[in-house]
C-alpha cells in the first residue's frame, strides 16, 4: 500500500473521495512483484456514451445510444498504461516500435496480453469500467470537464503536440500530461488501450456490471493515441479490430480485482 487515503490534490472531487474512502480499501497500491502502480476505482452510476461532442466534432453513432452503467464493485485501474520496462521485465522481450522504458508497450495484441496478465494475475479492464474510470466524474468529451479542443493538449499526446507539432510522431513517456480526477494518467492519447470486452453496438437499455458480448469477431480498444485527432481522444470514443492485429499505437492498461 502506498496511501490509503485518496489525495485531495489529485482526487479534487469530494463526493469522489467520500466514494473511493466508503469501500474501506486503499486509494494507491503498487503490486510488489511488477512495481506496477493503481488506484481505486470506486462503485457508481453513469451515461455511457456520448452525450456531449466537442466544440469541433460531433458524436459519432457508434459512441450512441447513451446508456446508464451501474458498476457494483470497486476495482484497481493502472495509474498508467503498461510501459515497455514493465512489459520487458514480465515477458522477456519488448516488443515495441516506439523504443523507451517509460514510454506505453505497443505492438502488443490482445492475444498477447493474454500471457502478460496470467503472469501476472492482473487483467484488462471491462470496457464500461475504462469509459467510467476515464470520465471521473465528467460527462464532456475530456476528463477535464471541457469541451474545448484546445486543451486536450494538456491531457494527452495526440497528433497535434507529436506528428504536426513537430516534436516527431510517436508515443511518449507516461504520466508527463496532467492526470484525471482518480490519478489515472494517459487514458487519452498516447497508445488506444485494449479492454476485455467483444465490439458490438451499445443497447439503449439500463446496464449493471456489463461484460460485454459472450462471443464475437473483434476487440475494442479505447481512448486514442499519438496518431490521432482530437474526434478519437475522448471519454467516449471505441472502435475495434481483430483479436490478433498488433500496431505502434496500441497498448494496454491493467487492471486489478482487489
């Protein structure tokens, strides 16, 4: 354990303390055998979805229908996406194109990440766990409550602070943007960010504990990256591919049942 309580510097929202301190678990861990970091997600209830585009993109159908989450247990996010150092110590190899330790692992399928978290007993997170645990409370296009496009640039590395910045396309260390209301740093930008669920359209009907499909033919993955606009940098934004398709702009991001 790291800090019990959570830091009201980083967790800002009170009614988001009173959730994460009423589970009686701890706000901040590090797993001792990977020195991987989390914090606490706590229970809630949230629109799924988009409800709300920026000021220059709209929603897109497939972020729709908006759609009540109910998520009934706390679980433990990763603080960051899993980075190559972290990777490489587990598995042996690096597997990335992008080359740094603390920069996010990519090149890594979801077939792959399979043997990463048995090792490890982590897993990914459910897909309405990450949308919820991204949000932290907001419902706008980014995590900081705006939806101003402008500031993404805060939040994340996305196209336009690496490829047309001209800082280099690429990804970039973890946690060098400005984090959410739980402590999670990255979840827009940098690497998209598999999660367990099969893709299928949202259903309009109120969710608790979603898992997604039983079957299907693709993964999602969420969140954006370097490569991309700020339209697929934002709380709601999916797509998905093949469970096999491994690509420089996608990662992961662990999860923990406590």
């Amino acid at each position: 354990m790291l800090e019990a309580q959570p830091d009201p510097s980083v967790v800002t929202d009170a009614n988001l303390r009173a959730a994460i301190t009423a589970t009686g678990l701890a706000w901040r861990v590090r797993d001792t055998a990977t020195q991987i970091e989390f914090v606490l997600i706590p229970p809630g209830t949230f629109q799924m979805g988009c409800s709300q585009g920026s000021n220059q993109y709209g929603c897109y159908s497939f972020e729709q229908p908006v759609h009540q989450v109910t998520l009934t247990q706390p679980f433990y996010m990763g603080r960051t996406e899993i980075t190559q150092a972290q990777w490489q110590a587990v598995m042996g190899y690096n597997p990335s194109y992008w080359a740094g330790a603390n920069n996010p692992v990519e090149q890594v399928s979801w077939n792959t990440i399979q043997g990463f978290l048995a090792q490890t007993g982590m897993r990914l997170p459910t897909e309405a766990e990450w949308e919820f645990a991204c949000r932290a409370g907001t419902t706008t296009p980014f995590y900081n409550g705006s939806t101003d496009d402008n500031t993404l640039t805060n939040l994340a590395w996305f196209y336009f602070n690496t490829c047309s910045g001209g800082t280099g396309c690429g990804t970039r260390p973890v946690a060098t943007k400005l984090p959410n209301a739980f402590g999670l740093y990255d979840t827009l930008g940098n690497v998209w960010e598999w999660v367990n669920d099969w893709y299928s359209d949202y259903a309009a009907g109120a969710q608790v504990d979603p898992p997604g499909p039983a079957t299907g033919s693709y993964r999602v993955f969420r969140g954006g990256s370097w490569a991309n606009y700020s339209d697929s940098c934002r709380a709601s934004i999916r797509y998905s591919t093949g469970p096999g398709y491994a690509n420089n702009d996608v990662g992961f991001r662990a999860a923990r049942t406590p």
